[in-house]
C-alpha cells in the first residue's frame, strides 16, 4: 500500500477527568522526525506518544500537538506560601506604624493577595492520563494515516500512468533504433557520390562497414532493455508494495534518469532525441511525485 507523507489528523478523547485533543500534521522528509508539542507537566507521557506515532508514520516529518483541557478538581491542589504571608503581615504593619494607619490585619487581607494562595495542577496518576493521552494520539494517527493512504492511491494512480506513458516511448524508440544505421549508410552512400561526381562507383562494401561500425557505437538495445525493466519493477512495486518504498523508488528513478541519459547520447538520431527528452520528462514527474512517498 502506497501513503504519502502529507497528511492531517485529528483525535480526541475524553475519560471523565480530562478532555484530550491531539493533533498531527505530517509532512514529506527524508527520515522519520516527530516532534511533540505537549504542556511541560504531561512531558512525562513524551515517549508513549512518540512510540504510538511511530506505529504508523515511519518516513516524514510529523508534528504532533497534545492539549488537554476541563481538568476536575482531582487534578488541582491549594498550596499556601507562608513566606509570602509573613512577609505581607510584616510589610502592612510597618506601613501603619510609619504612617499612622487604622485598621486591622486579619486573614480575609493575607488571603487576598497574590501568591499566598495558589492553585497548581497535579497529576496525581501519571498512568491514568498517559492512557488517556495515548487514546487520543491513537485516533488522530488513525485519521492521519487515513488521509495519507487516499493521498498515497492517487500518487500510485499517476505514477503507474507515467510508467505506461515512458514504456510507450522505449517501443517507440525501439522502432526507430535499426532504421538510424540504415539511413547512415544512405546519406554515406549520397556524400561519395557527390564526391566522386561519377568518376566511380562507391565502394559498397567500406560503406557496409562504416555502417556496421556506427551501428555498434550507436546500439541502445540494452539501455532499452533495462529502461523498460525498471518500469515493470515500478509497477511492481506500486501494486504490491506493504511496507514503505520511498527510498526503493528514489533509487529507482536514479536508475531511469542513468539509461535514458545513456539512451540519448549514444543514439546520434534527432527523433531519438526528441523521444529522449518526452521521456525524461515524464521521469522528473515521477521523481518529484516519489519525494512525497512513504
């Protein structure tokens, strides 16, 4: 199965407690890099979500958001700052002693100002919510490798059709390539004469071997061999691949570009060239549309 490395998901999950919602967008890479973005008292749960992405984005970039939101009471604790406390009591009563200020300093006061009271998160089962975390991550993953296999058909679809496209032009070439030795030794044939202007006839058998000698330097029939084989290995691999083969196929495309490239230099013949460069353009397609392979 072709995936491309494109792709976008969404999950979310709720275990009563917390309401977990993971996002993860994947982009095309070289290797596997998954980058996490999660709030720093969850960063315990890191690997679990890792580990769960790796189950199915295994080339790509993927950039993976956890928030967590609706924590309930469980999961909040009151601490008091005793030395922020004191030092409030002992800053209001010197400010009433150096000015002569009325009033009491009673608990309502101490209690109202910042940090004498505050209320932190806290995870009081890391288990709990790493599982809750997972289910979520699990869900958008599902939804992203969903996007990346319709993706990964339709890239599947156009190579194949490219495939077929450059095989259709190797037969092409394959007709044209013993007619090109053929009209070599005619136009060698038609210079002599014009050389000799009569005088005598042109030697035949010099002209057959040039031929044959040109024939020999100019001969594609293995470079067409190969480049036709590695269109039947591309659609080999496209229709029965399980496992990724983006980097199969990148090697594969270099090969392609190596024959024909060979193909176009040795053939000396302008209708070879020109189904040379038809040709490699479809390759360069097919090149581009492998980076974003799996």
């Amino acid at each position: 199965m072709i995936k491309s490395m494109t792709g976008f998901g969404r999950g979310e999950y709720s275990d009563g407690k917390r309401n977990v919602t993971v996002e993860i967008r994947t982009v095309n890479h070289r290797y596997a890099d998954i980058s996490v973005r999660m709030p720093k008292r969850y960063s315990f749960a890191e690997e679990t979500v890792r580990g769960a992405v790796k189950e199915k984005i295994r080339r790509g970039k993927a950039d993976v958001s956890v928030m967590i939101d609706n924590l309930t009471e469980g999961d909040i604790t009151v601490r008091l700052s005793q030395e922020a406390a004191r030092q409030y009591v002992e800053n209001l009563r010197l400010l009433q002693e150096e000015h002569g200020l009325a009033g009491e300093i009673d608990i309502h006061t101490i209690a109202s100002m910042p940090d004498v009271l505050r209320s932190v998160p806290d995870v009081e089962d890391e288990e709990e919510v790493a599982a809750a975390i997972t289910k979520a991550v699990q869900l958008a993953v599902e939804a992203n490798d969903a996007m990346r296999i319709t993706e990964g058909e339709k890239l599947s679809e156009d190579l194949l059709m490219r495939g077929e496209l450059i095989r259709g032009i190797v037969k092409k070439i394959e007709e044209r390539a013993p007619l090109v030795a053929e009209e070599y030794a005619e136009k060698l044939r038609e210079r002599i004469r014009e050389l000799l202007d009569g005088a005598a006839e042109a030697p035949e058998d010099r002209i057959l071997t040039e031929a044959a000698i040109f024939a020999d330097k100019a001969s594609i029939t293995e470079e067409l061999v190969r480049l036709d084989s590695h269109m039947e290995q591309l659609k080999q691999i496209l229709t029965t691949a399980k496992e990724p083969v983006g980097k199969k196929l990148d090697f594969l495309v270099q090969e392609m570009n190596r024959e024909t490239n060979t193909i176009g230099s040795k053939a000396n013949d302008l209708t070879i060239t020109s189904q040379v460069l038809e040709a490699k353009s479809e390759i360069e397609k097919i090149r581009e549309q492998v980076q974003n392979i799996e």
